[in-house]
C-alpha cells in the first residue's frame, strides 16, 4: 500500500511539473487577463463582465504577441519581444519551484538555489517553446544572390 503512494505520489509530481512547463508559455497572457478581469469585476461588471473581459485581455495578449513575431523585422527586436514574454515565466517557475521547495527542504538556502535553477530551466522551456511559434523568415533570407 505504500508503494502505491508513493508512485501516486511520483505521478503528480510529474504531472504538476509538465503542467507548469506547458502553462510557463502563457504566464503574461494569463497576468494581463487576471489582472483587467478583476479590474472589470471591481468596476461593476459582475462575475461574467469581469471573465469576459479577462479571456479578451488574455487573448488580446497573445495575439499582440503573435502580430509582433510576425512582422517585427529586426532579430534583436523579437528576442526583446521574446525576453519580454519569458520574464512572467521565469518569475511563475521561481515561485512554483520555491513553494515545492518549501514542502521538502528545511534549508532557507538551499529553496532559494533550488528555486532559481527551477526559474532558470522555466525560462529556458518557455523561450524555446516561444520561439518555435516565431513564423519562420522568408525562404531567400540567407541566400545571396548572384546576379
């Protein structure tokens, strides 16, 4: 009986880690609407005026970001555009990562470093998952052209 929880165990934290992992890709998008959906709900909107008004925010974000990896031209303007979506996940994996930490580890300390590498792997996840949604260039973007 004990073996059984203690693989129950295992398969939630694993399951909690892959869902961190796919979900880091939407922290800003998921702030943005949290945040203008409480706003509308504190102005009178009511609980749906205030979802609503959360899921537009949310997917208005997304799709500001989608807009920008598609025509922004300059690589170091969309790795800003990048570093500017990753920024949310990296500080969702820290405290994610440091709250685990809490449950485990009596060492102040030792939350702390195990926190940052776990912002630090969200980060980079959440990087490379963002950049593959980046739409590739043009075809002939590193060609040269001979005539």
């Amino acid at each position: 009986m004990i073996i059984i929880a203690i693989l129950a165990s295992l398969a939630v934290i694993v399951a909690l880690c892959w869902l961190l992992f796919t979900l880091a890709v939407f922290a800003l998008p998921l702030f943005a609407g949290v945040t203008l959906g409480l706003w509308a709900y504190g102005t009178g909107a009511g609980v749906l005026g205030g979802v609503l008004v959360g899921s537009v925010a949310a997917a208005a974000t997304f799709g500001l970001f989608q807009l920008l990896l598609r025509f922004v031209r300059p690589a170091w303007l969309k790795l800003l555009v990048l570093l500017v979506f990753v920024g949310p996940s990296i500080i969702a994996g820290y405290h994610a990562t440091f709250g685990i930490m809490q449950l485990t580890m009596p060492s102040e300390t030792w939350r702390v470093v195990f926190a940052t590498m776990g912002a630090i792997a969200v980060g980079i996840v959440a990087f490379l998952r963002l950049t593959m949604m980046a739409p590739p260039g043009p075809a002939d973007q590193g060609a040269v052209r001979t005539s």
